[in-house]
C-alpha cells in the first residue's frame, strides 16, 4: 500500500494527499500521482496491485529506454520480445527451498510430499476455480527446490492454501525452509562444493546463497563437522548482522562472517601443512554475486520500472570489475569461481567476464557448463554488445566518445573482436530469461583457474606489495560506486587503444594498480609535484608515486575471539569430568569472547576457521564465527556450571560419553518431553525413566533413534538438550523448532501450541540459566539466547549482545 504522510494537526481521509498542502501536491506530481488521476490510478492500482512505497499511485510496469536499450543489445530475439515483456510484469510465483543437511531436508520433503502436496494434487479446482499445483523445479537436485504458481497475496486469501502457507510460514520461521528466488539458487550449485573445500562468498548478504554453501560443505554430515569452511563477506556491515540470521540456522562450526570492501579484500594469513611458515589462504571455491543494477528482479523491486537508465550497470561496471579481479587472486589454482549478477545487461556481464580473462592472459577459462542443471532453460553469452549512452547514443569505440564524458567509460565496457570473443568461450556463460521458466532474470558465468596469474609474484613480499596497491585503490572504488564518474587517474581511459594493455609490473597485482592512485582531499598534494598531464614522459622522468598503505578499520571493535590452551584452562576439567569428554575432542578449537571475568559462552569452530582468527587479528574483520556449544547455567547442588545448547549438540555429540545420555526415548516421550514444560521423570516410559533416575541433576540429552525400535519408520533421529532436575526433567527447544519436530515424528500438534509447547517471549530470569523457584521448579530456565531471534548471539561479557553491542533484530530476506 502507498505510504501516507501525516502532517502534524491533520488527519487525512478519503483520496491520498488530499488537505496536504503545497509539499503534498509536489510529491504527487513528481511520483505521477495528480488529483485529477486519482480514480484512473487506483483502477490501475487494483489490477496491479502494486504501489511505490513513498507515491500515491500504482508504479506503471513500463520503460521506454528500458526497452529500446534491449532491443539494441539483442539479448532476446524479435520473435520472443512480446513474452519477455509479458513476464516480466507478471508477478514472481512463490518458490522455496528445503533447507538442513541432506538427511534432515529428505525428512521434510517427505512430510511436505504427505501432508501437503498430495492434498493439493488430489483436489482440481476449489470454489470453482482451479488450483495451482507445487510443482519441484526439475534442475534443483533431489527435489528440494519447488514453486507454487500463485503470489504471496493470493496464497493467503483462499482457504484451500491456508494449511500449506502456515506450514511454510512456521517452517521459515524456524529456519527449515528458504523463501528464495529461483535464480538466486543457481550459482551455488555451479559452484560445485565438496565438504573439504574452502569456499569464499565475496558479496553474501542477505545471506540465502551463503545458507546454500553451507548446507553444501555439510552435505553428507550428521554429527562432527567437515574439514572445509565458508568465509561469507560483505562490505556493508549492517546487512553482515541479517547473514548472521541466515547462518545461525544451520549451526555450523564452519562458517565466518566478515565485513570487508570485496575490491580490496584482505590477503589472510595462515601457516602451511608442514612447518611454521606462514602463507596466503587461497579458496578452492568463489562465489561473486556482485552488486549490480538488478533490472533482472524486475518482478519483484517494480521501483526499477521507474529509476532505470542505460547508465545503472554503467556505474556499478568498475566495482564488479575489480570484484571478480579480486577473486581471480584469492581462487587456487585449479579452483572453480562463478560470477553471477542479477541484471540482463551486458556491460554488467560478459563486458566484465571478458575483460578478466583477457587480462588473465590465459590464467582462467569459462567452464562449459552445458550439461550441468539438466532441465534448466537457459541461453548463451552474447558475444558482441553495444554501448549506448543515456541518450541512446551508441558508441561503437572509446574514439566516438565526447572529450567530457572520456572519464564515464572504461575500456573494458567494449566487446572484444570476432576473433577474441571465439577464443574466450563467451556463449560458455548462462542467461536466464524470464519467460524460459517463470523466474526472475540472471546472469551466471563459471570460471575455472589453470594457472597463476601473469601479475602475481609468488612470494610474501610480491603478495605484501599487492595488497598495499590494491588498498590505494580503495578510495577510487568508492568513489565510482556513489558518483559513477571514475577519478581522472583512473587506469585504462577510453583515449588508450581498445584492447591495448600497459606492460605488466612483476610486483603489482596488475598493471593498472602500479599506475599512481587518485589524489583525496586528506592528502591532496601542491600542483607543483603533479606532472603535467600533456607531457608524456612525465611519468618515465619521476617515476610512479609509491602506493599508499592501507589504512586499518578504524570504526566499531568486536569482542576477541580467545581460544582455550592445553594446561592453563581452569574452567575445562569440570566440563571434562561431568559430561566424560572423549581425549580427541579438539578442545584448543573451543574459544569464549573475553579474556576475563566469567565465561559465559563456549563456541566450537573447525580448524580451518581456528587458524585465520588466531593468524589475523587485527587484519580481519570477523563479525560471527562458530556455534555455541556450552552455555555457563550457575545451577544450585550441580556439580557442572557450564550445560549443553542445542545449537552445538550435533557438532560435540560423538565426543560425549553415554553417562549424560537418555537412549531409547519412544514416540511418547518425545510428545511429553516438547508438548509439556515441566514433566515429572514417572511420565516418561520404563526405559528412558530408569536412566534418568540413575543421573544426577544437570543438563543431559535425549536419544531418539526410532530405527532402533522399527527399522521401517520414517521418523527423523533426535538428539534434544534438555535438564534433569530433582525430580522432573525438561527440554531447552524453542518453540518453533518443538512444532519442527512434532511435525517430523508424525505426532499432532496441540492446538493450544502457546501453552502447551512453551513461550519464546517468557518472561524468566534474563541471565544465563537464571533458576526462577516457584514457577519452574528445580531447572534453570531458558537462556537470554534461547529466548531471542536466531542470529543475535549473547556476548561473553555481560549485558552486552554478540560482538559487544546490541545488533538489528532483522528478518533476513531472500536474494
């Protein structure tokens, strides 16, 4: 719905705007919304039903330029424009995605099939209309991946929908389900990751295809972690904390956030396989989903219908540029990277593809991706693009183009020759259109690294020397991301021969960063000591200017990262001797988020993860790492401070002896364990009450392995965390996740779910299993953590949330 504007004193009613004065007639006339318009607009407006959020009227699906610009770069042949621009001003369907490790996604997809899909496949039409059938996108693997062809609006009003849009409503909400677009699904799995390999996501947020990665690396994991990890980057630092959300809901001890400028990403140091000696971490896999225009989610952000100029992925074509340059650093070399953008455009493209692998010098090849996703429609890469100005002017080289707009364009923004574009393989890149499949609009390019780059000196100081040119970049970077106008010291101005490179430095990570970096207003020098810009050998007399260092961050510090010792550990043999750790459990990968005080907070990483923090503090940025796998209780009469969380239990599981363990739990128990807050220990059946009987007070977990009983169920294996108290025991699971796995085994939810499965929003002792007598008997309640929206983690330290300040409580949204 269209936002109104409340004016201090008045209360409009009736038409938008009206009794708002001069301002309010402004603003109609600038967003298209005229008094006289106002009946023509809301007809509109109910056949569209789509609003600008800050206008009075229905934003109109059309753009001219946007049209003649795509008709020029012929992206979409003449006899398919019609239903191209049919679909993409139809609306998106709704897709999702079964999230979890693969054993755990098969269990929903199982329950979704059972109870939903099948309901709905049975019935053809409801009130005499017909229905809409899920149906799972044929190139997603395993099923896993399907599309309802209704709108979110639409699923909502009819009632024959409402079960199955509860359901993936609970199911978001818990994490077990992605509402994601069905493109955005793509580069993950072109990326093609194995559960060893080092993943490095340069531009992640909100975070739905870093989820993808991760679920990747644990693919095949029950309990324990992989070897592998994925670091998860993003420049701006507010929407780190939303991939923080994505994230947490798989539990990973493999995954860190940081928050870095993805042009200048920071060389991480770790120490080699044999020895001491410290080198370079290079990533087996890169995914660079880059900023971009977005004209391809046109379905979905229709203020692009109104904001779109030929200069939108003209703008953003530096940054992407330097983007993907910077990964085909950081990839090993047999490594594989996928580029990806959300826009049709060319320039954003194959423009940026082309000019990376021209500069490689034969280092990277697009891979054929041809039989990959069979089932999924797709086109190929041009191979010849236009540029065309705001205009409509196009320009068929750098010469055409006017002396005051020369610093606009970048040379790279031009097709290579016939010649050329054959020898890249550019029709190997992926264009997904519209209305191939119903989705949105896509780009994906996969790269494949086959030998070092021609720039990169393969030693510490030719990689020390790079980073300090890469950093004096930064602030040119910038710069063009806001203004799109490139600094006049930018490399490669279109006056320079299409095609033609400068000689390339050994020491430099490419030509262009030796070249001497763009002057800012801190550090601006006397015109005195500026070679004339008309003397040619200027630069040869004096001599490239030496590269600034790069400036450390200097904002906001998060909470160390402290990882436990061997011997020196006091809170550890408590831990050890209460809960029988195995010797081979690596307690020096468990660390805390202090250096003093009381602990609160024990988090697991892999080792992989363990050795950047340790090899680069200071130089990294880490926003979350780790899961969390114990949590200080400070219980009465319980010879162990510190229970376990159900975040981490399947990480720490192997490690754990059967003293703390209840085996056998039968269906019953799990029903009296998630629907009753509170049971006494003589509700549960024979088996499972001995063993809790036999065990002190403390947290334990409960086993349900249903195979073990009936080796045909198609229950899901459990492992709750849960207290034994006097003489009662309980379960520390959100109430969400009760639902989850209610649903799972079969068993009926209560419809009075709030009191029976338990509140979120208790109102208990806030501190760290804070024990409230009376209302709770002998165990502690839920913790601060517990009780709190996935993704905003406690701090070690106390009153402070995760990193030391308290973080947006936002709901992540899909790419």
């Amino acid at each position: 719905m269209a936002r109104r504007f409340r004016r201090k004193g008045k209360n409009p009613k009736g038409q938008h705007g009206q009794g708002q004065g001069q301002h309010g007639q402004e603003r109609r006339k600038k967003s298209g919304g005229e008094q006289g318009d106002t009946s023509q607009g809301q007809q509109h407006g109910e056949e569209n039903d789509v609003y600008h959020r800050y206008s009075y009227g229905p934003i109109e699906k059309k753009n001219e330029a946007f049209e003649k610009y795509y008709k020029n770069q012929g992206i979409v042949p003449a006899e398919d424009w019609d239903k191209f621009m049919t679909a993409l001003q139809d609306d998106l369907p709704l897709t999702f995605r079964i999230t979890g490790y693969r054993s755990h996604a098969q269990h929903m997809l199982s329950y979704l099939k059972g109870h939903y899909i099948n309901a709905l496949l049975a019935d053809k039409t409801a009130d005499g209309e017909a229905l809409e059938r899920p149906k799972p996108m044929s190139w997603y693997p395993d099923e896993l991946a399907w599309q309802f062809g209704v709108t979110r609006k639409s699923i909502r009003k009819m009632p024959v929908y409402k079960k199955l849009h509860d359901f993936l409503v609970t199911e978001t909400e818990s994490g077990n389900i992605s509402r994601q677009e069905a493109v955005s699904m793509i580069p993950p799995l072109l990326l093609d990751v194995k559960p060893h390999h080092r993943v490095l996501d340069m531009c992640a947020a909100p975070g739905s295809k870093t989820a993808q990665l991760i679920e990747l690396v644990h693919a095949e994991q029950v309990y324990g972690w992989p070897e592998g990890f994925v670091v998860a980057n993003d420049a701006d630092n507010k929407r780190c904390y939303i991939m923080v959300h994505q994230a947490k809901r798989l539990n990973s001890p493999c995954c860190m956030i940081v928050n870095h400028d993805a042009t200048v990403f920071p060389t991480i140091r770790v120490p080699q396989k044999e020895g001491t000696k410290m080198t370079s971490m290079k990533y087996d896999r890169i995914l660079c989903d880059v900023p971009c225009s977005g004209d391809g989610t046109l379905r979905k952000n229709f203020l692009i219908w109104k904001k779109w100029t030929p200069n939108s992925g003209l703008n953003l074509h530096i940054v992407q540029y330097r983007v993907l340059l910077r990964g085909a650093e950081l990839l090993e070399v047999g490594g594989r990277m996928v580029y990806s953008t959300c826009s049709f455009n060319p320039i954003e493209n194959e423009a940026v593809v082309a000019s990376v692998l021209q500069k490689a010098q034969g280092a990277l090849e697009l891979v054929d991706v041809s039989n990959e996703l069979p089932g999924l429609q797709r086109s190929p890469g041009l191979t010849s693009w236009k540029v065309i100005s705001e205009t409509g002017e196009v320009f068929a080289s750098p010469e055409d183009i006017p002396e005051d707009k020369k610093q606009k364009y970048k040379a790279t923004v031009w097709p290579p020759s016939e010649e050329e574009a054959e020898s890249l393989h550019l029709t190997r890149c992926v264009r997904i259109l519209p209305q191939y499949q119903n989705t949105g609009g896509f780009f994906v390019a996969v790269l494949r690294k086959v030998a070092h780059l021609p720039w990169m000196k393969q030693s510490r100081a030719g990689e020390e020397h790079v980073q300090a040119n890469i950093g004096a970049e930064a602030s040119a970077d910038a710069s063009i991301a806001v203004t799109g106008e490139p600094s006049e010291t930018r490399e490669e101005l279109v006056d320079e021969e299409p095609g033609k490179e400068e000689p390339l430095d050994a020491d430099s990570t490419n030509a262009e960063f030796s070249e001497e970096p763009s002057e800012t207003p801190e550090n601006e020098k006397s015109s005195e000591n500026k070679p004339d810009e008309n003397d040619a050998n200027a630069d040869n007399e004096e001599g490239p200017s030496p590269p600034k260092k790069r400036k450390m961050y200097q904002g906001y510090k998060e909470d160390p990262y402290v990882f436990f010792k061997e011997d020196d550990e006091q809170i550890w043999p408590q831990i050890n001797e209460f809960y029988e750790v195995d010797d081979k459990f690596p307690l020096t990968q468990l660390l805390t988020r202090c250096h003093g005080g009381k602990k609160r907070n024990l988090y697991l990483v892999n080792n992989g993860i363990k050795s950047m923090l340790e090899n680069n503090e200071g130089s990294i940025k880490v926003i979350n790492c780790g899961v969390k796998v114990w949590s200080r209780s400070d219980a009465k009469d319980v010879p162990c401070d510190f229970r376990l969380a159900q975040e981490g239990i399947h990480s720490i599981f192997p490690y754990l002896s059967a003293a703390r363990k209840i085996n056998n739990l039968t269906k019953d128990d799990v029903r009296t364990l998630l629907s009753q807050e509170n049971p006494f220990c003589s509700k549960l059946d024979q088996e499972a009450r001995d063993a809790a009987n036999k065990a002190c007070q403390g947290s334990l977990m409960f086993v349900y392995d249903p195979k073990q009983r009936d080796p045909e169920s198609n229950d899901m294996s459990l492992v709750l965390v849960g207290w034994r108290g006097k003489a009662s025991v309980r379960s520390y699971i959100p109430k969400g996740e009760r639902q989850h796995i209610l649903r799972m085994c079969d068993i009926e939810i209560p419809s009075d779910s709030t009191a029976t499965l338990g509140r979120d929003d208790d109102k208990s002792d806030s501190r760290e299993g804070g024990t409230r007598t009376g209302t709770n008997g002998d165990k502690p309640w839920p913790s601060a953590s517990e009780l709190r929206p996935p993704g905003v983690e406690s701090s070690d330290a106390d009153g402070d949330a995760d990193g030391g300040r308290n973080q947006p409580e936002e709901a992540a949204k899909a790419d």
